[in-house]
C-alpha cells in the first residue's frame, strides 16, 4: 500500500490545523502499512523515509504559502494607506474621461519616428466619433467636444486613440491620458484599484502622474 498518493490528495480546509490532522492521518496510515507488511517481502526502510520526507516536503510548501499570503496582505494594506493620500487629486492614466460638457485635457504621447498622427475618439460603446489631426510635440491637447459643426457630444464616457503615422501607413496606436480625480482605493484581486470620479477603476500601476 502506497501512502504517498493519499497525503498528496487536495484538502478543502489549508493551514496549521489541517496540515496537523493531516500528519496524524499520515502517521496512522505509516503505521497500518508498516504492521500489515508481507513479512516474506517487507517494504525497504528506504521507501518509508521517502514517503515521511514526501509529506514533510508538501508541508513546508503549504506552510511557506501561509506565511506569503500573510505577507502579501500586509503588503497590500500598507499601499492602501500610502495611496490613500490620492484620495480627492487627480490623477492622469490611459483611461476613458467623463465628458459633461467642459473640455477634456489629453496627453497623447506621440511616437517620435511618426511625421503625422491622429487622435481618434470613441464614446462609451467603442464607436468612433470623431477623427482629429494631433500635432508632433507631446504636450497635451484640449478636446472641446463638439462635432465639426460645433454642436456639443452626449455626456458620457469618451477614449482617446493615438494614431502614429508615417506618410499613409500606420506606425503604432496608443490610448492616450486623462485625467481624473480619485474618489477611493481599494484592494481587488490582490492588486491596489483606484475608484475615479467618472467610475472608471484602474490600477495604481497605471498612473503616470498626480495632481492636487
């Protein structure tokens, strides 16, 4: 009787507790196999020892877990509380804006091998809306708003795509940043999530800058 294949076997309940009862379970077992041996043919000592060293490997690698799930939530409440301060400041990050009327602040970042580039706006269900020629530098750039008959866009969210261009062929898109003000953080996933004002949730990795 191999008892290796029973103790590797997935446990609903992890930690101390259980890998306890799993190592009397173990040693119960050991014990059965070890009186209940075909004394003509006895199981080497050897294997015994791989079977006990088997298990004493499993245990340490569900203890090691343990403690770096513990560490990683430590980890993670203590960004929250260094993040925290965001709270109430802008932020800018490739995202959509909340467009309601007041133009949008964009840095669309321009590829440097491109002669010529486009800023390409979609509203909330991804449909291209308008079509603009961008400028060589990379500063940012006010988006009114309005449609070339200057008739304002619905309120709503709006993303920014950066066209790089040489000559007619298209180098590279980006999405291009925005601003918006930070309502909240939070941990989701194990990852730290900004709640913006527009509803729009990013991660803090994103972020490229912050502004009171």
């Amino acid at each position: 009787m191999d008892i290796t294949s029973a103790t590797a076997t997935p446990r609903a309940a992890t930690g101390p507790s259980a890998i306890s009862s799993d190592f009397d379970t173990f040693l119960r077992l050991l014990t059965v196999q070890m009186r209940n041996q075909d004394p003509l043919n006895p199981v080497d000592s050897a294997d015994f020892a791989v079977q006990l060293a088997t298990f004493s490997s499993v245990e340490q690698q569900v203890q090691t877990n343990e403690l770096l799930k513990s560490l990683g939530t430590q980890i993670l409440l203590s960004g929250m509380a260094e993040f925290a301060a965001w709270v109430g400041r802008g932020v800018r990050a490739p995202m959509a804006a909340d467009f309601g009327g007041t133009p949008v602040t964009v840095v669309p970042g321009i590829d440097p091998s491109a002669d010529n580039a486009e800023l390409v706006v979609r509203n909330a269900a991804g449909v291209e809306v308008q079509r603009l020629p961008l400028a060589l530098d990379t500063g940012p750039v006010e988006w009114a708003g309005v449609d070339s008959a200057g008739a304002p866009f619905s309120a709503g969210l709006y993303s920014f795509e950066v066209v790089n261009k040489n000559g007619p062929d298209v180098l590279s898109t980006s999405q291009a940043e925005v601003y918006a003000t930070v309502d909240e953080v939070q941990a989701k996933d194990g990852v730290l999530t900004l709640i913006l004002d527009s509803g729009v949730e990013i991660p803090v990795a994103l972020v490229s800058a912050v502004r009171t």
